[in-house]
C-alpha cells in the first residue's frame, strides 16, 4: 500500500521532509513505525504521535487510511 505521510516540526527536521510517498505492507501502526525507525533511525530516540485520518491512533491500530502524520510532542496552555 502506498501512504502519504506527512511529518510534522522536529520529526520533519529528522527526516528532512515535510511530505513523503512511502510503500508499506503492514498492517497495523507499530508496523509502521518500525518501518519508519529503519528508514530514519533518529526516529527511535524521539517521542511522536501517529494521526490517521486525523485522528490520533495507538500502536494496535490497523492502517486503514492513505494519509498518516507524524505529530511531534505539543505542549497545550
């Protein structure tokens, strides 16, 4: 499956890009990451969220959509 991830503040600094067509044949999110930790390997050192369908979504959560986005931590006030 061919996803469009986008990425988002320190995690688009890591990766040198704000948009990216990525191939993918997991399933599930915690596939992904370790899909994306072989691809950018400073992704394993830092703390980020995965949004589909814009909506935050947990490691157990089936793919089911084409856009993804890596959220960096955000502080709320």
């Amino acid at each position: 499956m061919r996803l469009t991830i986008k990425y988002f503040g320190q995690i688009a600094e890591i990766t040198q890009c704000s948009e990216e067509e990525f191939e993918f044949s997991g399933m599930k999110v915690s596939d992904l990451r370790e899909a994306l930790f072989l691809k950018y390997s400073k992704l394993t050192n830092k703390d980020f969220q995965i949004a589909q369908n814009q909506e935050l979504v947990s490691n157990e959560t089936e793919i089911t959509a084409t856009e993804i986005a890596l959220l960096p931590p955000f502080a709320g006030g």
